[in-house]
C-alpha cells in the first residue's frame, strides 16, 4: 500500500471514529431506534439493497438440502445455473450470464473466493453450515466490491436465540454409496454462547452412464466449524468462528477417455473473530479474518503432482448511524492481503487490496432509496470509483416498483497476473454499467409476483487466448460481453381442507452475448457465451397436512454451447416425502423427521457439461433427530 493511501484511510478512520464519539454523545437525546440483532453479521446496506431482486431460501428448502451441498440447493431452488458433473464434483455458478469469477460469495460478511482462480467450488460448502442462504441479483459492485456483477451469494449464521441446549442430528443413506452425517449442536446460557457444527460425507458415485460404470469417482467430505459468542451487555457482543474442512475427491474419466487416475484434495481453515456494539442510533462492528487453503491435484497417467495453496488476511471497520429511523449511513474501510504460492508461479506473490465503501439509505412509506460508492486499491494502484443507485417505489400496499443503476467491475486474479506462461502483469479491470427494472406484487391471499429486466455492458473482459505468433494460452483484455434478460417469479399458497397447497413457477431468459471477437478460441461477435443458458424454468409444487409433507419439483434447462461441443437441453424432477414424528421416546421428548427423496425421479440421460455424463435416478432415505 502506498504511503499516500495509507494516510487517506487513517484519516478516514480518524473521521469515522469522531463521528462515533459525536453521536454517542447526541444518543441520550435521541429515543431508541434499533435493537441488537441475533444475525452474526448484521449489515443492510450491504445485504438488502433496494432495487435489487433478492432470494432467500426459506427453511424448507435448506432443511430438504441439509444432506447436500449448496451447489445442490440453488441448482433446485433459484434461477442460478450451475455448472457441474455430479455430486462431489467441481461446481461452479453462473447469476444472469456471467462468468464463475463474476460472482460474489461471503460469508458473513467476508469473501470466500480464491485470489487465485477468483471463484469457490460450491460442492465444498455443505448446507448445514448456515442458517440463511441469500442470493442477490444483479450487480452489487459498489457494495462488496470485486466480482460482484453477476450477483451475490451470501451464506449467514446466527447466534442462538433460546437458553439452554439445542441440537440437530441428521443421518442419509443413499444411491452409489452416499452417505451423510451432520450435526448442529448449540447452546446459550446467559452471555456465553455456543454452536459446534459437523458434517460428514461419503459416495463412491459408480452410477450407470451409456459408456458403461462410472469409475474413479468417490467423494470423501468432513467439515467442522465453531462458534463461540460472548454478550457482556444487551449491545454488545464479541464473537470467535473457526472453520476446518477437507476433501477427497476421485476425478472420473471423460467420454473420450478410457481411464483416469486423477484426484484432488482441498482443506481449508478459516478464523474470523468479530465484535458488534450497538447503540441507540449507531452501530460499530470491527471483524478480522485468517484463511489459509490448500489444493493438490494428482495424475499418475501423466505423473503430475501440482500444488497450490493461499493465505488471506481480512480486516475491516463498519460505521452505522441512524440520523432517525428512516435515514441511515453507512461506511466500511476494509483491506484483504493475499499471499500465493503455486508451481505455475515463478515464486510466492502476494497482492493488497484496500477499499472504502459509504451508503446513505431514506426510506417513507413510498420511497425507500439507497446511493452507494466505493472506491478501491490494488497494491496501491485505483480503481474508478464504483457508483450505485437504487430506489423500491411503493405504488400501493400491493405493488412495489424497483429501479437499479449500478456500476461493477473485477480485478484480475493472481492467476491472470502471475501464472507462467500467460499471466499478464499489465492487466487491468474488468468493468461496465448496469440496469434493472423490476415489479413485484403481493396480496393477503399469499399471491405473490415478481419481474425483473436487466441489461449490463461489460469491456475489457479478461480472456485466455492465444496470441498471434505465440503457441500458449495468455490472458489478455480482449473481449467485451452485453448481457440482457428478464426473470419471471409466481408463489402461491393457500389452505383448504386443513391441507397446505404452495406453488412456485419461474422463469429465466439469459442472452450473454460477445461484441467482439476472437480468433482462438474462435468467438464470434453475437454468439451466446459458453454454458449460459438461453432459457431456464421450474415448477414447484408442496402440499402439507398435519404431520405429512410432499414436495415435487421440476426444472428445465435449455441447450448450451460448450467449448468443443453444444450440450442438449433436459428436463427434471425432484421429490421428497417427509413425515413428522413429535416428541418420541417420552413426553416432551426430542421431535424426528423421516424423509425419502428422489433426484432425476424420470431418469433422464443429460449433461450439464460436454463428455460428462450426469446420474440417472437416485434415491436418499434419512431421519433428522431434533433435541
């Protein structure tokens, strides 16, 4: 970080902190205007940004899931196309037809993406790691800053709210020798706080393909994370999180390969402590993170043992005021140092990023507005400032309009600069505007309907090609993309009978086009992006009575187009049957669930990704144990 910048934010500390002191001083003249919150990471400005469409998977479909990744929950439960080749496999996300790399992922509050390749494999984070799960749409650049164009993926915990002790234990058996185990145990006395979260995972994944048994496929996954809270006063709380996990995993051959030897392993810790103190019309929250993650990748057929590993050191100050409960600002100064060794490097690189993020919100019974900018620094080098605008119009107690005007962009990753051959040092980032209109209506009759139309110009998209008179890939600042699309969303729920009817449809048009193009890899101007799909929709149907619940959901994929070949358009479904047992064994005892579930339930042949075939039908028996 250079001296020059260095100065700017201890000055901007040095305001932010006065502010504090000025308004603490105001706040006994002041009534109370908010209360502590039980999230970890309480940051709305961020989170909930108005004229953004924003999902959060209700505690059905995170509960259904519990067994499973994240990439399986948002691959059946959100317009977010996931691109992988079974479970256990790499998976990546694609919000609105951006790249993996072009999607924020935190959790609470704190990025998880590698610097290094500027994603994260959704199959290695376990569902019943969180307690809510939320995907923001569109652009957020301005809020969470690098990566955030297509949207955001926000995975949130929170502290206990009932004294005492707490427990969850989940047990599935199912097809190809899957097996889970998870638990989440809490508890809470007084002001000490608790929650010890396991998970174990297994499947050797030998399912049926037209080339015969799929081989080299296990899947090995054991996670832990501890929570620790502690709460001296009624505004105040001090909290520590650890995070350990590692995986095994078997790479299976493609279509055009008749055996594979490769594997890769990752383990991952992670350290966050946080405190949060909240006043009458203020809030401060202070967080420091330490991660470090490792992957190694083996191929005895080619006698390859690579191995790549990461530390990032995360700090950052939140200022919150409430000038009165309709007018609030917000400021973060954050700063993330990365350090990164990989065979591709020359030797170990580090980079620092340093940002500021301000945002002042008004919200009437009309109008709820919000302007946000950042400004950021790599090593020391700026980037344009990062503007954003949103506004939610309350038309009538039924119709709400949202409008969006944005700005994002994301800087290369270690990767683009450093790798040898091809990084490219002289990089710089991608960038572009966005737009989003939307219009949601609601009724007391539980109708609700949202629409979303969108548009976004991306330049100087960051490339892997190859250059003229040279014979490896480089990456290079050479493409332009123009994304525009509509989403469509229809939730329904009534009761007749003492029976619970809920029904869902959605629908996604995504065209992700280039603007100009390349020679290799051939791109040609107007041609869909690679594994974008044009069309996606899904039907959702739940009936609940008494102690029994029925859920069948289906999903439409259209055709893509991959690298050597297009990947044909499927359809499929997906079933879960659950009944509720209450307090088994003896009054007052713990409460059971038994479920059964069923993916691709009509055994379709497809692929998600060119040469690799996915499983036909499976089946998942498995009992959640409540205390």
């Amino acid at each position: 970080m250079s001296a020059m910048l260095f100065r700017f934010l201890h000055f901007l500390l040095i305001i932010v902190l006065s502010l504090v002191i000025h308004v603490n001083e105001l706040s006994g003249q002041i009534d109370s205007l908010i209360l502590p919150i039980t999230t970890v990471d309480a940051s709305p400005l961020r989170y909930n940004e108005p004229g953004s469409y924003t999902e959060i998977q209700d505690t059905f479909s995170k509960r259904a899931f519990s067994a499973f990744s994240v990439a399986d929950l948002l691959s059946s439960y959100s317009g977010v196309y996931i691109k992988s080749y079974g479970r256990g496999a790499l998976a990546t996300s694609s919000l609105r037809g951006s790249g993996a790399s072009q999607t924020a992922l935190v959790w609470n509050g704190i990025p998880l993406q590698s610097p290094m390749l500027g994603l994260l494999d959704l199959s290695r984070l376990p569902t019943s790691f969180m307690d809510e799960l939320i995907v923001n749409y569109g652009g957020t650049g301005a809020s969470w800053g690098s990566g955030a164009i297509g949207g955001v993926i926000a995975l949130r915990t929170k502290i206990p709210e009932k004294q005492g002790f707490q427990g969850l234990f989940q047990s599935s058996i199912g097809s190809w020798g899957f097996q889970n185990f998870n638990s989440n145990i809490s508890f809470r006395k007084n002001k000490f706080s608790s929650i010890t979260r396991l998970v174990s995972t297994n499947a050797i994944n030998d399912f049926r393909t037209p080339l015969g048994k799929n081989s080299n496929a296990s899947f090995n996954q054991k996670g832990f994370i501890q929570e620790l809270y502690y709460t001296p006063s009624v505004n105040q709380t001090f909290s520590v999180s650890m995070w350990l996990q590692k995986e095994i995993r078997e790479i299976p051959p493609t279509s055009v390969q008749s055996k594979s030897l490769a594997s890769q392993d990752d383990y991952a810790a992670r350290w966050v402590a946080h405190w949060r103190w909240v006043g009458n019309t203020q809030v401060v929250q202070m967080k420091a993170g330490y991660f470090e993650e490792s992957m190694i990748y083996k191929d005895e057929l080619i006698l390859l043992n690579a191995e790549n590993k990461f530390k990032t050191f995360h700090s950052e100050l939140e200022y919150s005021v409430f000038f009165t409960n309709k007018i609030q600002w917000q400021t973060n100064i954050i700063n993330s140092k990365r350090v990164a060794k990989a065979d591709g490097y020359s030797d170990a690189v580090n980079e620092n990023i340093s940002s500021v993020f301000s945002g002042f919100r008004v919200e009437n019974s009309r109008i709820n507005g919000q302007l946000g900018i950042r400004k950021e620094w790599q090593d020391g080098t700026a980037v344009p400032v990062i503007p954003s605008l949103g506004i939610d119009f309350h038309l009538s107690n039924n119709w709400i309009a949202r409008f969006k005007w944005t700005r994002f962009y994301r800087l290369p990753t270690l990767n683009d600069r450093f790798w040898h051959p091809g990084g490219n040092i002289d990089l710089i980032p991608e960038s572009g505007w966005g737009q989003e209109i939307g219009f949601s209506f609601g009724n007391k009759r539980n109708f609700r309907w949202a629409s979303n139309i969108y548009h976004r110009l991306i330049n100087n998209w960051i490339l892997w090609s190859v250059n003229e008179g040279n014979s490896f890939w480089s990456s290079n600042n050479i493409a332009a993309v123009r994304s525009y699309g509509s989403e469509q969303r229809i939730k329904y729920q009534f009761v007749f009978s003492k029976v619970a009817l809920s029904i869902q449809l959605a629908y996604d048009f995504t065209r992700s086009i280039n603007e100009r193009s390349v020679k290799k890899p051939k791109i040609v101007v107007g041609e869909q992006l690679v594994y974008v799909p044009i069309h996606q929709g899904s039907i959702h149907v739940g009936l609940s009575k008494g102690r029994f619940n029925w859920v069948y959901r289906h999903r439409y994929t259209g055709k893509v187009y991959g690298i050597s070949e297009s990947v044909s358009a499927y359809q499929l479904g997906w079933l879960q049957l659950e009944y509720h047992f209450d307090h088994v064994f003896y009054r007052k005892g713990p409460t059971m669930d038994l479920y059964f579930q069923s993916d691709n339930v009509w055994n379709t042949q497809y692929k998600v990704i060119e040469r690799r075939f996915m499983p036909g039908r499976s089946y998942q028996l498995g009992l959640n144990f409540k205390l």
